[in-house]
C-alpha cells in the first residue's frame, strides 16, 4: 500500500487534534509525578511529549514497509498509540515495579479494562540490544474526564518507564537507528553500543548501592526532615516495611501541621518503642471498621507508611481533614484526607460525601 497518499490528511487531522494530545500528556504526565512518583517518594524523573509530524510519517511509513495496513485514515491515526507519551525514568531497577503497580492500578486501558503492561527486553532475542522498557497503553479514568478534560474519553497516552541508565542507551540507540537515509550503522558503532549498553547495566548496580548507602547515612541522622527520602530513611528503620509506599503524601502532610523531627513525631505517637507492634494492630482494626461501614474506596496498607499515619490520627485527623477543606475535585479528596476524615467520630458515613 502507498501510505503516502494518505499521509496529507493524516497530518491535517493531527494538527488540528494536536492541542487535545498536549493536554492528555501533560495530565497523566502531572499524575505520574504527584500520585505515583512523589506519593511514593520514588526517585525518578518524568517527562512528556507530542509526536511531531516528522515522528508521525516515519513511524507510518515504517508499518507500512513491515505489514499490510488499512487503506483509510482512521485505523491509520489509531495505529500510532503514543501520540502523547509520557516516560518515567527510575533512578533505580527495583522501583519499576512500583512504577509499574502504581501505573495498573491509576489508569484504564483503551477499552475500560485492566491495563496491561509490554515488556520489551530485547536482549532476549538479540544479545546486542539492551532496549529496556515496559510500555503501556493508558486512558484516564472517568473521576479524570471533567471540565477541560471531558474531550479526553478514550484517547490513549503510551507511558513508558524504565530506569536512567536504560533509558541513555535507549535514546543514543533510537537516535542512531532510526536514520534510513545515513545507511546502516558500522561494526564500530554497533560495537561501542554493546560496550555503552553494558556500562548501563553496571551503572544500574552502581546507582542501587550508592542510594543504600545514602540511605544508612540518613538513618544516623538527627534534627529537622531535609526531604522526603530523609523521612523515609529515618522512619523506615521504626517500622521495618516499606515505608515509602504513600510517604510523599504523608511527608507533605505532616510539614503543613509543623512536625518536622523524628522527636516531634515520637512524641505524637507514644514513643517509638513498639511503634511498630501497635500500629499493626490500629491498622487492622482502622480496615475492619471501613470495612463494617462500606468504605471501601481505600484501606491502609501494612507494608507502607500508613503504620505512622495510623498512630499519627488520633491526634491530627482533625487537623488533616481541616487543611483539605473542599473535598472535591478532579479524582477526589487526597487519599491521606479521605482516612482522616473516616477517622474522625463524626465522620460521614457514605464514601461520596464531601469532606467537612
């Protein structure tokens, strides 16, 4: 088929939907770092882009020379699933699972059901190929699809994350090997691409134990939170879980409430001898109640840093909710305001209602 002659109105349709796909990727763009990547004190970076038209012709043209296409212009547009794309870049291999959880559980796939993610290691099949990345195929959810955003229904952003390293060798090798017109790469550049992509590899075990080794420091440390990955690092060793899990929330939550030592917090909460024993147990009964009462749009998590939040409410879900006062918005009232509210006795009794 000659995609050529379909390409003139392909571009005139893409141009004139060109704002809708800026917006969609800089929403879930704006989601991935406050609700996935920042809420879970991941370190990673998120950035986002629209294809450019130039992007939009050669990946046409290089379906067009692999397999037969449909000869109309809309199967054509749909073909291209990353029109808006967003990438997160993990300073670490063993966030991306998170990354990658968090991602399933905050989106829907094109059709309303569960996304599902690509992994593409083609190293598999090509020992030569360190390309690396898991893809998805992400919608937003209908709590997104308001005011400005209604004309987003069903319209897909690819979000591809994978971690910095991988991420270089990714690039450096998209750069090179997407270039028909300068001929096939050199045995001395496929050569130095192998070396770079094993230098990646070891830079990712590299990042892994320098960030222990920050995060031992930290532990010994004393007086105010510096950031998030402080508080994480001083907080972790109290309860011996996964702390991280919703620590950028809580972390922001308790700045605003003027806690901003270990010593405040100790003394918020009894003291930290068998903190972790009694939060355990305020956990599990927190979850029955919400249970018993039908709330079920969130339950706290054992293995994060809703041990602290549980022992921190009875003091300062008064506070918490007070300082999220209009309930609403697009997805919701915050997580962390939702608990508190339902702690409090005069919490409202339907998962809908709004926030006092």
């Amino acid at each position: 088929m000659n995609i050529d002659k379909f390409l003139p109105e392909i571009l005139v349709r893409y141009s004139r939907e060109h704002d809708r796909y800026l917006k969609l990727a800089t929403r879930v763009a704006d989601i991935c770092r406050e609700e996935i990547v920042g809420a879970n004190a991941i370190r990673a970076q998120v950035t986002f882009r629209t294809k450019s038209e130039t992007s939009l012709v050669g990946k046409l043209r290089r379906l067009a020379s692999k397999q037969e296409l449909p000869p109309m212009v809309e199967p054509l547009f749909n073909l291209v699933g990353d029109l808006a794309a967003v990438r997160i870049s993990t300073y670490e291999e063993r966030s991306q699972k998170k990354v990658e959880q968090e991602i399933q559980k905050r989106f829907m796939a094109p059709d309303g059901g569960t996304i599902n993610p690509e992994q593409k290691n083609k190293q598999a099949a090509d020992k030569s190929n360190f390309y690396c990345a898991t893809h998805f195929q992400a919608c937003l959810r209908p709590d997104d699809l308001v005011g400005t955003y209604r004309n987003l229904v069903g319209a897909p952003c690819e979000i591809q994350v994978c971690t910095m390293m991988a991420h270089v060798w990714n690039e450096i090798e998209h750069d090179l090997g997407y270039k028909p017109l300068s001929g096939d790469l050199s045995k001395r550049e496929k050569d130095l691409l192998i070396t770079l992509g094993q230098l990646t590899r070891t830079g990712d075990g590299v990042i892994s134990q320098l960030l222990d080794a920050t995060n031992a420091r930290q532990e010994e440390l004393e007086g105010q939170f510096e950031d998030v990955y402080d508080f994480v690092a001083r907080m972790r060793k109290w309860f011996l879980k996964d702390f991280a899990n919703y620590a950028g929330q809580l972390f922001e939550e308790i700045r605003t409430l003027g806690i901003t030592t270990p010593k405040e917090i100790e003394s918020l909460i009894g003291g930290k001898a068998g903190a972790a024993e009694r939060a355990s147990r305020a956990l599990a009964d927190f979850n029955a109640e919400l249970k018993r009462r039908l709330e079920l749009r969130y339950t706290l998590e054992d293995d994060s840093s809703d041990l602290l939040l549980v022992l921190l409410l009875p003091t300062q879900a008064k506070r918490i909710t007070e300082n999220h006062p209009t309930g609403r918005g697009i997805g919701g009232p915050p997580r962390i305001a939702w608990i508190a509210a339902r702690f409090r006795p005069d919490a409202t009794e339907s998962v809908d209602a709004p926030l006092a």
